[in-house]
C-alpha cells in the first residue's frame, strides 16, 4: 500500500515540474478561466539577466570624466569677484575694528540697556523723529535734488511738511502711514550716495573710529555733510548731534551688526562685504 502512495506522488511531481521549469505559471494553479499564459518569461536567473544586458556594468557614473575638475573654485571667484573691496589699509581698520567692537558690544550695548530702563520708548522714538524731522529732512532733500531724484525731494518736503504742522513739530510722525505717490522706503540719501552718483569711485576700505564701516568717499561724504544746513556752530555739535541720534537707536544697529559679525566666520571681512553691498543697494535704490 505504501508503494502505491509513493508512486502516486512521484507521478503527481513529475507532471507539475515542466510547468514551472520554462518560468511560467501554469493556468492548472488559478481559478480564473479566462487568464492566458504570460507570453514573457517572469521568473528570471542572473544568466538570463546577463545575457539581456551586455554592457558592462561599472561603478563610475557615465556622467564624471576624468579630466574634468568638479572642484574648481575658479566659478565661484568670478562670481564672487565683484563683491571684493579694495582694502590696502587692512592694519589700520583691524585695528579700529576691534576697538569699536568692544565700544559697541561691552560698553555702547549695557550702557543703552540702562538708557532704556530710564528713558522710556515713547519717549526714544519722539527723539529720534524731532531729529530725522529736523536735522535729517534737509540733508536728504538737498541730495536727492543732487541726484535729480525730484519725487523723493518732493515726498521728503511734504513729509517735513505734515510731520511740523501736524505732528506738534516733528514729535509725532503722522506722515508714516500717509501713502505717496511712489513708494517711500525711508532710505535716507546721503552726501556719500550723491558721489557716487556723480560717478565719484569709492576709493578704500576705511574703519573710522567710533564711526565705523566707510570707505574714501563716504567719509567726504560725512564731512560735507556737515556743512549742510541746518548746520550747527560750532561745528563739532553736528558729530554729538550724530553721535546722540545713534545712541538713541542703538539697540536697532546692534542687533544687526550682531547679525552680520557673530554669524561670519571673518567678522572683520563679513562686516566690510556686508557694509560695501549696503553701500551698493542704496546707490541703486
């Protein structure tokens, strides 16, 4: 009896074995009638596989040639070359670099936190508008007839206008939200911007002390401005005029110079490409 069941199985093997040696499944193995055979092969061994691709198989993508250099930093110099400032006084402005970071960071930073606590906001801000009012309205008016910009002398003027008129002397900057005829960003036009546009070259890099990021131009700039009027005599009251409307802001330029210096891995060279392309965008505005 157990030579019949073993025969019965061997015959059964036997009759299922040529159905799946050519790959396929057999139509024996579904319930659905209606499938056909697959015409293609669907199992498939690493000969098979080999034999339908001759070529020969390589690490190396097709794309890299060998006498091609994929880190060539000559692109990124070209690119880079018009952001490069002529700095022959390198020593010297490192040298005020340093100091005006510790002027600005350990002293000019606490000793406005102080300001702060004792002179309250409302009060920051009517003196920083009496004196962009007053002090600032003329000087960026007569550069931007200097620069034949005369819808933003004219938008300056009305401003001046408004803000005396309504804002009890320029206390009050009643014209921020007034809406001109074109667009006003508050970017003030200097005395440096009006150079350049007179196609005066900007000359070196130059570090100031106290001052800060300059070059040969806006330091002409700065000093002819200083005779524009409303000038104040004697003269040097002009700079503790400056000096004071600096302070009154400083916490603003702090957080941005912070920005520029500590996220740089040359404070020295990010603060001068940061100061140069500010200086470019403005001329262009």
């Amino acid at each position: 009896m157990r030579h019949w069941i073993w025969l019965t199985l061997a015959l059964l093997i036997l009759n299922i074995q040529p159905a799946f040696a050519d790959g396929k499944i057999p139509l024996a193995l579904s319930d659905d009638t209606s499938i056909t055979a697959p015409g293609e092969t669907l199992l498939y061994s690493t000969s098979t596989f080999v034999a339908e691709n001759d070529e020969e198989f390589s690490d190396e993508p097709e794309f890299f040639e060998e006498d091609t250099d994929y880190f060539s930093d000559e692109e990124y110099e070209e690119e880079n070359s018009a952001a490069s400032v002529y700095d022959p006084f390198e020593g010297w402005n490192r040298v005020w670099f340093t100091i005006n970071d510790w002027i600005y960071i350990d002293v000019g930073k606490p000793a406005h936190a102080a300001y702060r606590v004792v002179v309250p906001e409302p009060v920051r801000i009517a003196i920083n508008n009496v004196i962009v009012n007053w002090f600032g309205m003329p000087r960026r008016f007569v550069n931007a007839l200097l620069q034949a910009k005369f819808a933003l002398a004219g938008i300056e003027l009305s401003r001046f206008v408004v803000n005396t008129a309504f804002g009890f002397g320029g206390i009050i900057d009643i014209a921020k939200d007034l809406k001109p005829v074109i667009p006003y960003t508050g970017e003030k036009e200097d005395f440096g911007q009006t150079l350049a546009t007179w196609g005066v070259p900007a000359g070196p890099y130059l570090v100031l002390p106290f001052f800060g990021a300059s070059n040969f131009r806006d330091t002409a700039g700065i000093i002819g401005e200083s005779f524009l009027p409303p000038s104040l005599n004697p003269l040097y009251w002009n700079y503790v005029l400056f000096a004071t409307a600096q302070f009154n802001v400083l916490d603003k330029r702090i957080g941005v110079y912070e920005n520029v210096v500590g996220t740089a891995v040359e404070p020295y060279i990010g603060l001068r490409n940061a100061y140069s392309q500010l200086r470019q965008a403005q001329i262009d505005n």
